[in-house]
C-alpha cells in the first residue's frame, strides 16, 4: 500500500478540536513528501456550557496546508498551518510540527503489527482574538507526545488506537487525546471510520466562575465521530471527502463538520 494515500487522514479535521489524532498509522517512505490542501465547514447548532446545553450556533469555514516528509522508513515530519474563518474572526491559527517514529514491526502471514511514538509542537502564528465564542482557538503553546499501535491485515483492512499528553505552557488546561481509526486502504480506494476523545484537566467553565472570564481558562471535552473516503485520480493525486458530528462535550460546540481537499506526492 502507497503511503501517499494516507497523508489526508492528518489534514482532514474541523476547527481546531484535531480530529482524527495528531498522527496516522502510515508512513511516507525514505525521501517521499505529500503536500494537502484541505477545506472544510463546521456547522454547530448547540454549545456545550460546561454540562449544560444552549442554543449558541455558529458557522466555522477552514483552508488547511498540510505537508508529511520520510526522513527515513520509520521516521516522518508532518507540518499543518491552517486559516479559520469564524463569523468576523479570520486569520491564520496555530502552526504545528510533529515528528513520528516507528521502533516496532512485526510481519506475519496475516498483515503487519507496528507500534509508533510521536512528539510535536503548536503555537500561535498570529495574535487572533480571544474572548468570545467565535474564537478561533486558545492562544495556547502545546507539547505533545503520542503512542500509537497500528494493525494492517494483508485484506487491506486495517486499525489504529493512538493517545498521548498534551501540554500546556499558558494558563489552557493540560488534556489526554484519544483517537481509533478503522478502515479499509487499497491502491484504487480508501475509506475510514473513526471516533475521537479529548479531556481536559481542570478549568473553569463558560458562563461559570469566576467573571469576567479568561478564555484561554476554558476546560475543553469533546466526543466526535465521523469518516473519510479517498480516491486516487493518478499515481501522485486523489481527492478526499470527509465528515464528522461532535456529539457530547465540555466547552465545546456541537454538530456537523464536512471536509474536502486533494493530495499531492513526489
């Protein structure tokens, strides 16, 4: 299986809830790049107050530039930088670079088990507003680590469960990501399901105590489920569809998000 058809899996996320985990259980291949231009739209009708749901909605519209590189077989550095666009709140977010390591591999008849680790790194590009609900993200520097186990069985099916630490170096509270992939990947097709987890440690909630409120305070929880289809046009290009529903949460907006792009490798 190329690696090219799997670089999506990254770029395609709504807002900046990173959905679908940091990381995918694929690798480039020594000296292979992709490059992906995603975008996509978040349309949420209720929003999560702590446990209490209210009827805040808001509309939510993404580009995301999306680059994976193998450094080696077993090592691939990934960089994102995406713009959002949140009623009046425009601008660019928050650059991101992740590097991934694959220390274990096993063959059988049956497919291939590997376990990966990861390391990244977030920050701010541009000094985006913070203090409403229309908040393009937290403002926030963030460390992360992820372990990730990844399963490809020689039917072309295939599963990953990753999960880290994030960590914060502002006053936004330090979280645990959780993410499971399943899915199917051939030369001809790829498609995917998956469900992905966040909590946050602490924080205070919207509308709580105290106030007025700082926003980078904010504890964010959120489950979400959605999927991925992609199509490879020629050896180097394919196009990818995605969606997903934020169903329950903390702090969080709830409801559909829909994602297209291409993808591109040399």
């Amino acid at each position: 299986m190329s690696p090219k058809f799997f670089t999506i899996l990254v770029c395609s996320f709504p807002f900046f809830a990173n959905a679908q985990g940091k990381i995918d259980g694929f690798y480039r291949g020594d000296n292979n790049a992709s490059v992906v231009l995603g975008v996509g739209f978040e349309d949420s009708k209720k929003y999560m107050a702590g446990s209490n749901t209210l009827d805040l909605e808001r509309s939510v519209y993404y580009v995301s530039l999306f680059t994976a590189y193998g450094i080696t077989e077993n090592l691939d550095i990934n960089l994102q930088l995406p713009y959002i666009s949140s009623n009046k709140e425009n601008n660019f977010q928050d650059i991101s670079v992740f590097l991934k390591y694959r220390f274990l591999s096993i063959k059988s008849e049956a497919g291939i088990f590997e376990l990966s680790s990861g390391v990244g790194f977030s920050t701010p590009i541009s000094k985006y507003n913070i203090g409403g609900l229309n908040d393009i993200g937290q403002r926030a520097t963030v460390l992360e680590t992820r372990g990730m186990v990844h399963y490809s069985a020689t039917s072309a099916w295939f599963a990953t469960l990753q999960s880290g630490f994030s960590l914060k170096l502002e006053e936004v509270p330090n979280s645990i990501p959780a993410t499971l992939k399943i899915g199917r990947a051939t030369s001809n097709w790829y498609y995917d399901l998956f469900y992905d987890f966040q909590h946050s440690f602490g924080g205070i909630d919207y509308r709580g105590t105290p106030s007025p409120q700082n926003f980078r305070e904010f504890g964010v929880d959120f489950h979400k489920a959605g999927g991925t289809f992609y199509k490879p046009f020629t050896p180097k290009f394919g196009v990818y569809v995605s969606f997903s529903y934020t169903f329950s949460g903390r702090n969080t907006f709830l409801g559909a998000a829909y994602g297209l792009g291409g993808s591109y490798t040399f």
